[in-house]
C-alpha cells in the first residue's frame, strides 16, 4: 500500500534511524560520573597535543584521561565508552610533546617534565558530587 511514493520505506529508515540515535549517548553506569572538561594552556598558549590523567587520591574511585586536541581543549573518559569521571579529589598530570619520542630520537617536551609526574606537577583536582558537567582547566607557567 503505497500512498505517496517511496513514503513507507522512508517511515522505516528513519524510524530505524531515531531507534539506533536513542540509543547514543551517555552509557548507563552503576557509579556516578560527572562530565569533566577543560582548556590546558602554557604561558598563555594552549597545548595542541598531549594527555591529561587524573588519579583519584581515594582508592575506591576510578581515574579517567583524555586527549588534548590542538586548541588545548579535553575532555576526561573513565573508559573508552563512559565519558566523565567519579566525583572526588585527584592529583592531575599532563603529557605534551612537540615531537614524539621515538626507539631512534628522543623527544621534544612541549611542557617541563615535572608535569607528568603526580609528585612534582602541583596540579590538583576536586570533581564536585550532585553537578552534571564540570569545567577544570589548567594554566602552566613554568
């Protein structure tokens, strides 16, 4: 039963189109997470590359990472499905080079090396409980 042309086919590929969409999203977690996001920068710059790792002082939490893109920007993941992180206090470190370390070359840091260890780096981090979405961003100097 055709009633405009091609009209029953398209109802099923976007019904079948909002069913896989309202699937997307946030995965259910059984712990609360909290979407964490933020801007690194370096003497006023933003980073255009590295890593950014929370580790939870508290051992029953769970740490999360993120990539830094080029314009400084991250956002943290629990795991590769389960964007956000557990509310808490972390201790933050931070990974950016200019040029990778390869087996052949050494590397070129875009920042000190003290920032990618949790002792040296200062940084420090508290995830509020009860919030949605929280920014957390970091400005380094030296």
């Amino acid at each position: 039963m055709r009633l405009i042309s091609g009209f029953p086919r398209r109802l099923v590929q976007t019904s079948a189109l909002l069913l896989l969409l309202s699937g997307c999203g946030r995965p259910d977690v059984d712990f609360p997470v909290t979407l964490v996001t933020g801007t690194v920068t370096y003497k006023g710059q933003p980073l255009n590359s590295g890593t950014i790792t929370f580790v939870p002082d508290d051992e029953s939490l769970r740490g999360a990472s993120g990539l830094i893109d080029d314009s400084g920007y991250y956002l943290l993941k629990t795991s590769q499905s389960v964007e956000g992180i557990m509310p808490g206090r972390y201790k933050v470190r931070l990974e950016s080079w200019t040029r990778e370390p390869t087996m052949k070359r050494a590397g070129e840091r875009a920042i000190p090396s003290k920032y990618e260890n949790l002792k040296l780096s200062g940084l420090t981090a508290v995830v509020e409980p009860d919030v949605e979405e929280q920014t957390v961003d970091f400005a380094l100097s030296d």
